[in-house]
C-alpha cells in the first residue's frame, strides 16, 4: 500500500508499506483523507525530535475495515475521523476527563508498519498518511456517513486543537476580548472557537496579509497585518487600550510569545498553542504577572475526542463550525512534496492528502 516515510534524511511516498492487522482493543482504518499539519514538516525539519523511519501524519478520516477484540462503538464500514490520542480511558488524568494528560498517550511510539528489511514507527499514534493504518479503539470516532471525508479529516488536529484551546482550555465567554497570534490553521480554529463561544472584539495578528479574509469569515472582528504595521502590539492596543482577556500564541515563536503575555489586561491569560524548537526559552517581565495573569500551555486543546468531535460534526451539520472553509486543496499522496511546498509559504489554509482514485 501506498504512504508516506520519512528516513531522517529525505521524505518518500512509497507504494510497498504494510501494516498489521488489529489486535485487541485497535481498529484497522482504510483512510480516505489525511490533513498535512506543520507537526508533520516539524518532524521532517528536527524541530520535533522523533524516532525514524517513520509513517508521518496525524490528522485523518477514513472508513473501519476491521476490528480488534473488546471494540464495540465503531464497526467495520462505519465512517471515523481519527484523533492523536491513544489514551488508556482508566489512570487518573482520564478518569477526570483530561485525556491530554494520560502518560499512556504520550511517547512510547509502536512500529506497526513494515517494508521489506524494515519496521516503522507510528507518528502520533496515528501514522495517517498511509492508505491503512491501525490504532486505538479509543481514536476512532463514528461521524455521519454523508461529512465530506477532506472536512472530516482536519478535525482531528486542528479543530480538536484550536476550537478546544478558546472554548475548554481558556474558557472564552461572551464579551471576552481575544488576541490570536497567527491565522494559519490552529490560528483560525481559535477564532472560531471565539466566535462560537461569543467573544468580541477578537484581534487577529499575521505577517500574510491575504489571511484577512479568512481571519474575518472565521471570526476576527479585527485584522493587523504584521507585515505592514511597525509596531502590531500598539495596533493591538488601539483597539484594546487595557489589553486582552485571552492572547493564543500560534507560531511558535518565543518572541510573539512575550508579545502574547504583553498584550494582556488584568487577569488576562495567554495560550500557546505554537510549538517553538526543542529546548527554546522565552523571557518575560516578571512583575507583569503580578496583576492575576496566566501562562497556559495547551495539549492539543485540553479536548476529549470522542465527546469533542461527535460535537463538531453536528455543529458542522447546523453550520456553525466552519470546516469545508479551511481546505484550500486536495492533494494525491503522491503530489506530498508540492503539498509541503504549499503549506511552507503559507499558500494554502490547510493542505489535505488523498486516497481516493
């Protein structure tokens, strides 16, 4: 079958990759869609540390071939979109409803997949850039037959980590001021979920100034372009003289971070959700705390999948959660390279790989 490997040195699609059948408690996933991240490239570029050789990919949707003992919410052809974490559902972090933090789904990569003389590591628990993949019951999640496969995928990632970053990790409420920092695909998740949870004004920041349109469609009540204007954060304070309720960070850039926590008013939090290099520091003003500020990190959007995206997909359906707007293109596996091209010089929202003939 076909996918897509990385060997640490050069990034390949390959049409000899196998995987094995599920075993207890797994699913075996014919993929359909499979989104193209930055968590991807990031492996690719070293500034995610990841064993090698590896299936990348970790935001996709596909259809149920087979079952593993002991899974009974999803069946063989039932329609899933799939999400990163492999959690275990009984430690303490998962009985209190933070599956983000269960050890379990953190590390500790499987090798599933093989090629003749070889076996592969698992990216994120989800390996979705090949035509099959196995996972944990647990990352499957039944969505209507009819959702758009493409649409499907990109909320396994994204969404998940986006929409979840203002409405579960933040808490964004109604007439809560927001500050997004970069208006890629996490970025416009973000407004969204600031839409969605009744936040106003909300500031979008990005250096591409053809990401106002978008920005706004999803939610920006404001766009300062980075590109253009001096100084962002004093554009910023124009429009929140006291500063923000909520600032996400969404680069990954430690000098946008200060900015983040610059840009607060008092009892202002701010979000990062950008993932920086290994190993990078950022520096702050101490006493600027000392007004009940926050430093939130944030794991994939403080989200509880199965509960999360059965709610995005039926707010997807009511037309309140914009999903079929953050695909730019669709791309054959093969076309991967022009894909990455693509999302590197920010030409598209998000980049979605397919299977399908």
């Amino acid at each position: 079958m076909r996918g897509v490997i990385f060997d640490g040195k050069q990034v390949r699609t390959v049409d000899d990759l196998q995987v094995r059948p599920p075993g207890p408690g797994e699913v075996l996933v014919s993929v359909a869609a499979a989104g193209l991240c930055h968590s991807d490239l990031s492996v690719v570029d070293g500034v995610i540390p990841f064993p090698v050789p590896v299936v990348l990919g970790h935001e996709g949707a596909g259809i149920v071939e087979s079952v593993g003992t002991g899974v009974t919410h999803v069946a063989p052809g039932d329609h899933v979109a799939l999400s990163t974490l492999a959690n275990c559902g009984t430690c303490p972090d998962c009985d209190r409803g933070r599956p983000t933090m269960c050890r379990a789904s953190i590390g500790r990569p499987g090798r599933p997949f093989s090629r003749p003389g070889e076996r592969l590591f698992q990216f994120a628990s989800s390996s979705v850039f090949a035509e099959r993949t196995v996972v944990k019951g647990v990352q499957a999640v039944r969505i209507p037959a009819g959702m758009p496969m493409a649409s499907a995928a990109v909320m396994g990632c994204a969404v998940l980590t986006g929409v979840g970053a203002a409405l579960r990790r933040a808490r964004v409420g109604p007439g809560d001021s927001v500050v997004v920092i970069g208006a890629g695909g996490i970025g416009l998740n973000v407004l969204q979920g600031a839409r969605i949870a009744g936040a106003s004004p909300v500031v979008a920041i990005d250096a591409n100034a053809a990401k106002s349109p978008a920005a706004r469609q999803f939610g920006a009540t404001h766009f300062v372009d980075a590109s253009t204007v001096p100084d962002t954060s004093a554009a910023v304070r124009e429009i929140l003289p006291s500063g923000a309720d909520h600032a996400f960070e969404c680069v990954g850039d430690t000098r946008l971070v200060r900015q983040a926590i610059g840009l607060l008013d008092r009892h202002g939090q701010a979000v990062l959700l950008g993932v920086p290099s290994s190993g990078a520091e950022a520096s702050f003003p101490v006493s600027s705390m000392y007004l009940d500020k926050s430093i939130l990190g944030c794991r994939y959007g403080s989200s509880r999948p199965q509960h999360d995206i059965t709610l995005y997909a039926r707010w997807y359906g009511e037309g309140r959660l914009l999903l079929d707007e953050l695909v730019s293109a669709v791309y054959p596996v093969e076309e991967f390279g022009k894909a990455a091209e693509d999302v590197r010089r920010g030409a598209v929202t998000r980049a979605v790989l397919s299977f399908r003939e």
